[in-house]
C-alpha cells in the first residue's frame, strides 16, 4: 500500500490513477479501509486511506470511476466515523469525500443524504480533542455548502452547526488559520440565509467571532491581511444583504471595515489590481448596505469622518492609476466596474442622508473624477442615485 500510495504521488509526472483504476486495486484498497481487514494495523489502514485519497484526487471522471468500485462511499464514511482511528488517517476521509462532493451535485446530495454533514462535524470536534489541524476538516465541510456551477445547497439545515463550528476553531492551536477558512464557511452557509440566522440566533456568535477575528487584522503580515480581510469582509457583505436588523449588528463593527478598507487602499496597485479589488469592493459594498438602514449614514460619519473623506481621496487615486493601466484586461476591466459603481452607490447613500454641506461636498469632490473619467455600465449610470446626489451638492 505504501508503494501504491508513494506512485500516487508522484510530483514530476502525471499521477498514473488511470493505471491504477484499470489494475482491479481498487476493491482491495477499499476493503483495507476497514481496521479488522487490514489486522487492525494503523500503518497499513493509514497507506490504504491515503491511496484511497490519491485515487480521489484526480479530475471528475477519474473520481467517478473510482467510487464506482463496489462499497466505497460506505466504506469511506465508516471510516470518518470511526472515531477509535486516529485523526490523521481519518482526514484522508474527510478529504476524500469532500472530493467526490466537489465532482457535482448530484454527488454531493447524495452524500449529504448519507449523512455526511453530522459525520464531518463530529470529525472536527474529534480533531480539536486530539490537537489535530482542522484545516482539511473546514474544507471538507465548505465543499459541501459553497455553490457549484451556481447551484446552491440549502444551507438552512446546517446553520444550526456555526456555532460548534466556532467553539472549535477558537479552541484550535492554529486559530488564525483556521479562522480564515471558517470565515468561507461561514459565507457560504449564510449567504442567502441571513433572516433564518437571525431568527435562530445565529448571528450574534457569528458577531462575536468576527470582532475576535478582526482583532488578528493588525497583527497579520501583508499576504495573511489579505487572504483573512477578504474573508472576513465577505461574510461582512452576506450579513448587510439581510434585513435591516440584520444590517444593524454591523454597526458595531464600522470602525473596522473602515481600517481594513484604508488599509486595502494602500496596497492597491496597478500592478496587481485584482489582488486588492475584490476586498476593497466588499468594503465600499458593505459600508453602503449599512448606509440604506436607519441612522446607518451617520454611523459612519460619527466613527469615520473625515478619515472616510481622506480614504475616498485615496481610492479614487488608486482607482485612477489602476484603470489606465489597466489596458485589454477583462477581468480587472470587471473589478474596476463593480468597484466604481459600490463607491458610488455608498457616496450617493451617504449625500443624500446628511446635511452637512461641506462634509457633502469634500465626500463628492472625492469620487467625482472617477465617475466623470471612466466609463459606466449603463446599469447604473442612469441610476437616480448619482443624480441626486449631484443635485444635492448642486443646491449646497
């Protein structure tokens, strides 16, 4: 088994799963998944589950073919269940399932009918008792809720399990990491679900969790800021798509998407937009969702004022500089789009809710030159936002 798993992973030439599917192997590798088959050695249970891991890996037909082999979606949750072996192995479960999951959602619900869920949840509660990562056990679980090819689980029976899933990670030895992952997780179940979290008071740990998660921002290195923000203001975005008394537990949290959006503004370069505009668009997008609820506008302005004027200065700079570098490419063509349009519409929100014609007047000089100078998707450049807004600044 060793030998079989050592030629599965072979870096410098093609994995030969192929070969391996085509050999008759598979049955044997699948019944060593059980302890008793393989003399109850843990060496030997952990090559086989490794292998089995490596077959999983492959592209989709590959994966196809291999649980096709009699008894091999039972035999792999057998053994994620089994909690006499030690995590290590039983990651190779996890993964693996998380693999077949990825391959479609038939799969997928397939194996979440099976159980899947509780058996991964009862996984990562059994990593954290033997201190073991739970990196692969929170991706596991996220490939079993995030979208595929834009079809959607319904999350709903699952949100029940976020706030285990956070006595977890905060109980991790690698809760930074771990905490990002988390965050993805934590996206995907409550994106389209956030008025079911509230009335099942989900989102008050989910809070909890991301002001913990924040405080970790200032310590982190330039790449970890990144990857962690991105996360953390995703799900900042998914909770302000609620309702407004959803988008209120936000407020709280205003001086943060505030830092982290200065903070996104200063690494923003024309080198490598599309690094920083996605989380730079989830802070504009997320600060004018809080601006359309009641006393959200003068929240921000009580928390950030002028440095929010100061910040739309500089990211107007930047958006500048980014977009006539930006050339024939598409992508960040889209990303400097969806970026100008959330500035505007979280500029628009915040002149049209206050009264105070000079803070109104630095907020729109501070976003007009890019408005004015680059071109705008007609979806919302006749919205009645910027007009009013102009209008606005037009009587002041």
């Amino acid at each position: 088994m060793c030998l079989l798993r050592k030629s599965l992973a072979e870096s410098d030439t093609p994995p030969p799963i192929d070969a391996v599917l085509d050999s008759g192997i598979m049955p044997l590798i699948v019944e060593y998944l059980n302890p008793a088959a393989c003399g109850n050695t843990p060496e030997v249970l952990h090559e086989a589950s490794w292998a089995l891991l490596n077959v999983m890996s492959g592209d989709d037909t590959q994966t196809v073919r291999a649980i096709e082999t009699p008894h091999t979606v039972e035999a792999t949750m057998a053994l994620l269940s089994n909690s006499s072996v030690p995590c290590r192995t039983r990651e190779h479960a996890a993964w693996a399932l998380a693999n077949i999951a990825g391959t479609g959602d038939s799969f997928r619900s397939a194996l979440l009918l099976q159980g899947a869920f509780p058996l991964l949840m009862a996984y990562l509660h059994d990593c954290v008792r033997e201190s073991f990562s739970l990196e692969n056990a929170i991706w596991s679980i996220g490939n079993f809720v995030r979208p595929l090819l834009n079809i959607k689980v319904d999350t709903v029976p699952y949100l029940s399990h976020i706030p285990s899933m956070i006595t977890c990670v905060l109980a991790s030895k690698n809760a930074h990491k771990d905490a990002e992952q988390l965050l993805w997780v934590i996206g995907f179940l409550i994106r389209d679900t956030v008025d079911e979290c509230l009335q099942q008071g989900i989102l008050v740990p989910i809070m909890e969790f991301m002001t913990l998660v924040a405080s970790a921002l200032d310590a982190a290195d330039k790449t970890s800021f990144q990857l962690l923000v991105l996360a953390w203001l995703t799900v900042v975005v998914d909770i302000s798509a609620g309702d407004d008394e959803a988008t209120m537990l936000l407020t709280g949290v205003v001086p943060i998407i505030c830092k982290a959006f200065f903070v996104i503004t200063q690494h923003l370069v024309p080198e490598n937009p599309k690094q920083w505009l996605p989380a730079a668009n989830c802070a504009l997008l997320a600060l004018s969702n809080i601006t359309a609820i009641p006393d959200g506008a003068a929240t921000i302005l009580r928390d950030f004022p002028e440095g929010l004027v100061a910040c739309l200065h500089a990211y107007a700079e930047k958006y500048m500089a980014c977009y006539h570098d930006s050339g024939s490419d598409t992508a960040v063509a889209r990303l400097l789009s969806a970026s100008v349009k959330e500035a505007v519409f979280l500029l628009c929100n915040l002149i049209v809710k206050i009264s105070d014609d000079p803070m109104r007047a630095l907020m729109y000089c501070a976003l007009s030159p890019i408005v004015e100078n680059t071109q705008r998707p007609s979806s919302w450049v006749s919205h009645d936002c910027w007009r009013d807004a102009t209008q606005k600044c037009l009587e002041a």
